[in-house]
C-alpha cells in the first residue's frame, strides 16, 4: 500500500475513520479470524471510540498500558483465546509466569499489572505476553530464553522453532491484510469485514 494512502487515514481530522483504519490495517489477521487476539498502540484520543465499536459482534478489547498519550490495546475473541491460552503447551510457559488456576479475565487482568509493573520499573517487559497473541509456545519460549536474540528470522514475531511453518503463516497474515485494507478502501464498514471470510 502506498505511503500516502496510510499518511492520509493515519493524519485524518475524522477520529472515527482514522481508528478503523489502523484497527484493519495492524489488525486483518485477527479480523479475518487467523488469529485469536492482536495488539496494537493508539494515540490515547482514538480509545474514546472503542466502545460501541465492535457491538454484536464477538470481539473484545482491554487496554493493558496507558502511557505518554498512547494505548497499548488487546483486541481479542474471548472464546477463541481462552481455547488457546488453555492449551498444555501455552499453560506450561504461563504458569511460570504466575498464572496458574486462573480463567482468562483473571489472565489478562494479571498482565496489566505486569505490564504496569514493567511500566513502573518494578519488573521487566512480560515477554509471555507473544502467548496471548497466538505466538507458537516454541517461539515464547525461545524468544525468553534468548533474550530476543539467536532467532532464525522474523517476521510478525521472532521466529526460534518451525520456520517453514512461520512462513506460511506470515504470507497468509500478509494475503488478509492486503485482502482487508481493499475491503476497508472500497468503503466497507469494520462489520461488514469482519463477517466475510478472507
């Protein structure tokens, strides 16, 4: 996509349309239900149209982090992540975070304060959080014990285990992005997207 096109909706005076546009262009994977959850940062003036904004359907949100003008947000489909989060594999590496017996509110609850703890200087960033945002155990894992770094290559995450796999992925994490950003420019509404299949 063009430079200009993501400077104009991105430098739009319509708070509005400037919020769904960032919301379709870092969030199409999870929109066309590729993932369970995705993450992105807005200027703390858009969160004002978060509520009402996906009513009747079956996405939420929860803001983890305000800081310096700026949200970090969690757009999640709640049935879908807690499937996931409550898998062996994903519960092993959250476990040693804390988050033993815990249903997913009380999970996400738990990384807000960690992420207000980072925030505060008390602990540091809780890297668990790539769990939550549908990141394979192997890569959290890895991604922890190497401190980010000895990665075999990166994509929307940093990738330590499976890369052929990864690959694959990315492109279709790519392919719905292309797919949703069209859809938005063409003049569709965030619901009409949402209800199509990629």
């Amino acid at each position: 996509m063009p430079a200009e096109v993501i400077s104009y909706f991105f430098h739009h005076q319509n708070l509005r349309l400037r919020l769904h546009f960032q919301v379709v262009l870092q969030c199409a994977p999870f929109l066309k239900g590729l993932k369970a959850s995705s993450m992105i940062s807005l200027r703390e003036n858009l969160c004002a149209g978060l509520p009402g904004m996906f009513d009747g359907m079956n996405i939420s949100w929860k803001i983890l982090l305000r800081k310096k003008g700026k949200c970090l947000l969690l757009f999640y489909s709640a049935e879908e992540l807690e499937e996931y989060v409550n898998r062996p594999e994903i519960r092993k590496v959250l476990d040693g975070f804390g988050y033993q017996g815990m249903d997913l509110d009380e999970m996400l609850d738990h990384l807000e304060k960690r992420m207000w703890s980072m925030d505060e200087g008390r602990k540091g960033f809780p890297h668990e959080i790539g769990a939550f945002l549908g990141y394979p155990a192997e890569d959290v894992e890895g991604f922890i014990k190497n401190n980010g770094k000895n990665y075999l290559f990166i994509g929307y995450w940093k990738v330590y285990h499976d890369p052929f796999g990864a690959a694959r992925t990315f492109r279709a994490f790519d392919e719905a992005r292309k797919y949703v950003v069209n859809e938005f420019l063409s003049g569709k509404s965030l619901q009409e997207i949402i209800r199509e299949e990629a």
